[in-house]
C-alpha cells in the first residue's frame, strides 16, 4: 500500500525577533560567506498577540513522532536548526469519532507498534471495534489451550510414569511456556516490520523458511540435550513463531495476487485443501521413516534425514516463488525497468522482469545505493550549507522530494528526503534520477548542474516511461514504494 505522508506540528511562537535569534544561536548553525541579506519583515498572529518571525523560515522538516526542526535563516546569514517540540495532535486523516476516544490514551509509540500505518484513514471504520472484541476473544481460546493441553499430557500417560498430578501440572506448564516464548516472536515481527510484506512478499516467504528451518534444529538438538529441554524448546519455538509472523502476511499478499476475480475467500480456502492434503502425505511419510527399524534408531542417522528433507523443502520452496509473476511495483522491479529505460529507452514486461529479480539479495545491497528518508543536516551540512540548501530548494521546487549524491563515499550513493506531498510516484521518480545519474555523472564536473541535468532528462523522458510500463502490462496505479514516514520536508510552513 502506498500512500503520501501528511504531518503537521503546531509552530511555538517568538515573543519577538532579538528572543528568536538568542534562542536560535543556542542549535547548530552553519556559516557560510554570503554577500547580502535580506529584507524580510516580521508578521503578527492575531490569535495570541506575540510576533513570529515567520519569513526567516527556510523549511520545516517534520518527524514522525510529532517533533519538527526549523531551518531558520538568521540576520548574520546564518542557517539554525530549531528543534521545535510537539505541542498537540494534530492528525489529517481524520477517522471515527469511536477511535479516536479509545486510543486518546496511548503514546505514539504504541498506537505505531500495534495498528496500520495510517490509522484510522487506512482503514474502515469498524477496524478497531472489531480488534478490540478481538483481543479477549483469543485470550480466552489460549486459556482454553492450556487447559486442553494439560488432559493431552494426562492421557498419553505422564502422571502413571510421575506418579503425582503436581508433575503433570510442572509438565504442561513448561509446554505452554515454551509456546509463550514462541509468540514473543510473532508479536515482534507484526509491530515492527508489518509494513514490509506489501513490498516483497516474495523474499519474505523465503526469509520466513530459512528462520523456520533454523528453529528447527533447536528441537532437534533436545534429544541430545534433554536437561535443557526448556531453554532449547523456547528457542526453537521463538524462531518458528518469527518465521510464521513472516510466512503468514506475505502468503496473504500472494494470494491478494491470486484472486485476480475479486474471490480471496474461495482462493483462501481451496489453498487449505492444498495445505491439508500436503500436511495428511507429509505426516504419513514421517510415521513411515518412524516405523522403519534402524532408519532413525541412531540420532545421527536421524538428524542426516532431517537436513536431507529440509534442504529439498527450501529447494522447492524457492522454486515455487521463482515461478510468481506480480504486475505491481516494487523497489527490486522498479530498479530493473527504470535502468532498462535509462539505458535502452525499453521496459521489460512483468513476465521478465520477475524472473530478473532476485528474490533473496537485501535492498541495501543492491547498487546503485539509495537510502531514502535522510535528514537534511547529513545532505547539507559542512561549508556553504546556505547555499545548498537554497540551491537545493530551487532545483526540486517541481518535486516532492530532494535528491542529492553523497560525494564522501567510496562508491555511488544518493541520499533522499521526501515532502509532505510525496507520493509512491515520487519515489519511482526519484529512482529514476537516480539511475540516470549512476550512469551519466562525472565526478569532474559541477555536481547541481549535473542535478539540473538529470532532473530536465527526467521531465523529457518519465512519460514514455510511464506509458512503456502501461502498455508493457504494468499496474501503473499500484506502486508498492512507500514514502517513509519518519521524516518529510514541509516548505509551506
């Protein structure tokens, strides 16, 4: 899901411009050697009476926990940072009346760790009803679980070996202990990374088998070591309860894909038909390798049939993703047709392009470098900040981002700060600047003009992009690149 990041922060007020410039004097400040200054006059806010020297104000960069730092250009042409805190909530998206007298309570970092990026507009109004009649609904079904567990433990004969109910309690209370561990891992990976599965569901499926695999080796390992039963079990169960907080959201984006007819829940349940059948042959199998004498007697011999089996897992398992072919636009895609139309004027079709795109390799590896979301201090500061800035601002003013080439590296690298308009077609834009750069850029020449450069051959060039990816057989209106929502520049203010 893409969407375009809105944030607003009240401003302080100054009593008055010398208290400004004190109170500015105190943050970093950048003194560049600029010849003339200019003149700019003080406004009045008629709702508190005090003087703010608004037109000093070059920008404002905004975060995502309601904080903004002011770019403020000063009497002595010099630019301070002011670090303005958040004074009251001020949320764009407006949703029901419901959500917003719930979760009032909760601190930012809470309500961000367990609802959807762009709550309540991203969602319908009956989400958060429905989540928190929910939450009590699965607390009673674990304690259910245990229970059940305990009469599991009953019936296949511990307490006749303990010979005290006391160790039947001992016994599925280390059970369920082991699952709660587990669970810590799903909880983690839905709050932190639930916004990565829209993007590339493809590689996280695969990551979701890898971390499962490796959680399985820890059960393995029990029963050499059954003194740490617990330790190792919880373990085990912790990786698998990640993997499974990967493998389940990303397996819903593959079958979002699926249901081309607007039929998911048919898509849905005809995938547990496959899934069960799978699972009925599977467990038939495993008795048989049981039952076979000698075959598993040795822990050795065990564990080689257990590698063995889970190497072929993973090797089909990759190769069933290998064989998806999405329409929709990721970061890997776009980054293969963009340089495909800015070295060829061509764009591969989906088909290709999926085949082309390598499911395991990490963004950060991938060349050329882009890091999106970057703080204006890291693009602009050392000498003659001013006039970067300024330059900066009036090369992008037609964009809804700032782009700039990170000349301290060893190898080629952009950094990318998004307005408050920006959009999954900024980013795409961006992309392309970015590619035409790495492959045009002298290191010998002016580096803005260069800019200007790419951005005039951007302006020439993205509609036939555009309309080479429609008739390619592209989704153009579902670009899975999302603005990041930690920072955005906001020049209205």
């Amino acid at each position: 899901m893409s969407y375009a990041l809105q944030l607003s922060v009240p401003a302080r007020t100054f009593e008055s411009s010398n208290s400004n410039r004190k109170r500015a004097r105190a943050c970093h400040s950048f003194q560049p050697n600029i010849p003339e200054q200019p003149n700019i006059p003080e406004q009045e806010e008629a709702d508190t009476g005090r003087v703010q020297d608004q037109s000093h104000v070059i920008l404002v960069e905004r975060y995502g926990n309601g904080s903004a730092k002011r770019f403020i250009l000063d009497d002595e042409w010099q630019v301070q940072t002011l670090l303005v805190e958040h004074d009251s909530a001020d949320n764009r998206l407006q949703g029901s009346h419901f959500s917003d007298m719930t979760l009032s309570f909760l601190p930012n970092v809470v309500k961000d760790f367990i609802l959807p990026a762009g709550f309540p507009g991203s969602v319908s109004d009956d989400y958060l009803q429905y989540m928190l009649l929910q939450f009590p609904t699965n607390v009673t079904a674990w304690v259910c679980h245990t229970l059940v567990t305990s009469s599991l433990l009953k019936a296949v004969g511990i307490d006749s070996f303990s010979g005290t109910t006391a160790a039947v309690s001992a016994a599925t209370i280390k059970w369920v202990s082991k699952d709660g561990i587990g669970a810590v891992g799903r909880l983690f990976i839905g709050g932190r990374f639930g916004n990565l599965f829209d993007d590339d569901p493809k590689q996280w499926r695969m990551y979701a088998d890898f971390i499962g695999s490796a959680g399985s080796i820890f059960d393995l390992t029990t029963q050499v070591y059954p003194a740490y039963f617990l330790p190792l079990a919880s373990l085990g169960n912790l990786a698998k309860a990640v993997a499974r907080g990967l493998k389940d959201p990303s397996f819903r984006v593959i079958q979002n894909h699926f249901a081309i007819s607007g039929n998911l829940g048919e898509v849905a349940a005809k995938e547990e038909v496959w899934e069960v059948s799978a699972q009925l042959l599977g467990l038939a199998l495993g008795i048989l390798i049981l039952d076979t004498p000698g075959l598993v007697r040795f822990y050795p011999v065990l564990a080689l049939t257990w590698t063995s089996m889970r190497l072929l897992h993973l090797w089909l398992r990759y190769q069933s993703l290998s064989v998806l072919r999405f329409n929709s636009i990721n970061l890997k895609r776009a980054r293969i047709v963009v340089k495909s139309h800015v070295l060829y004027s061509t764009v591969p079709g989906f088909d290709d392009c999926n085949k082309e795109e390598n499911i395991l390799l990490w963004e950060k590896f991938m060349k050329p470098r882009i890091i999106f979301g970057v703080p204006l201090d890291e693009m602009v500061g050392g000498e003659n900040s001013v006039f970067k800035l300024k330059t900066l601002l009036r090369i992008y003013s037609k964009e809804k981002y700032i782009l700039i080439v990170n000349q301290l590296g060893r190898d080629f690298e952009v950094f990318v700060s998004f307005k408050v308009e920006a959009t999954s077609m900024s980013v795409l834009r961006s992309v392309w600047q970015t590619y035409w750069l790495y492959e045009k850029l002298e290191s010998s020449g002016n580096l803005f003009d260069q800019l200007s450069q790419s951005l005039s051959e951007m302006e020439g060039r993205f509609e036939d992009f555009i309309q080479q990816l429609e008739k390619a057989g592209w989704d153009t209106h579902q670009i899975n690149l999302k603005v990041p929502k930690e920072i955005s520049i906001d020049e209205s203010s």
